[in-house]
C-alpha cells in the first residue's frame, strides 16, 4: 500500500478545497475529531483523501501532525491510493501543493 503526503504553506486554506476537489474530481466530507480537529476527506479509487491541518493540539499542548515540516500549514494525505502517481500528477495543477514524501507499506 502506498502512502502519499502533500504539504500547502499558507496560513489559510481560502479556496484551496475547492480547488483539490477538481483537480482530483471528489467531494469533500466535513469530519470533527479529537485527535486531528475539523478536516475533510473524500474517496479517490480504493484509498482516502484527507485534508487537515498541521497545528494540532492536545488540551493545552500543540504540536505538529507532520514535526519533519513545521512550514506546512495544512496537509493532504493520500492514504492506500490505488493510483498514486495519478493524484500527484493531477495536483501538478495546484504547485502550491508541495509533494512531501511517500511511504510504501507491505
């Protein structure tokens, strides 16, 4: 299973969803947890999308999702894609969207 990061600097997302959602061709679903606070995720082939912040926090601890990238505001997350390559290149359309790196598990 291959496991994809991407990374977006800036300290807000403005239209950036919109943006992700036609490159990629998905909808977004709004989430509410503990652990990662609002995000969105959507389905892409057989993996999931997941689009959050970087700036975590834990009662009063903050932390980072992603500590490796602390310039990364926002992270999209491409979890156990069926196409990979295919996502990375359709994001070549939104450069402000900064491949960070690639796990390949099993």
């Amino acid at each position: 299973m291959i496991y994809d990061v991407y990374g977006y600097g800036e300290p807000g997302l403005g239209d950036q969803p919109q943006r992700l959602a036609e490159a990629l061709g998905v909808e977004w679903a709004l989430h509410e947890s503990d652990y990662r606070g609002s995000y969105r995720a959507a389905r892409i082939g057989t993996g999931k999308l997941r689009l959050q912040s970087n700036d975590l926090r834990d009662g009063e601890d903050r932390y980072h999702q992603e500590p490796g990238f602390p310039e990364c505001r926002y992270l999209l997350f491409v979890d156990k894609s069926d196409r990979p390559d295919e996502v990375r290149s359709r994001l070549a359309s939104l450069p402000q969207w900064r491949f960070l790196y690639r796990s390949v598990v099993g």
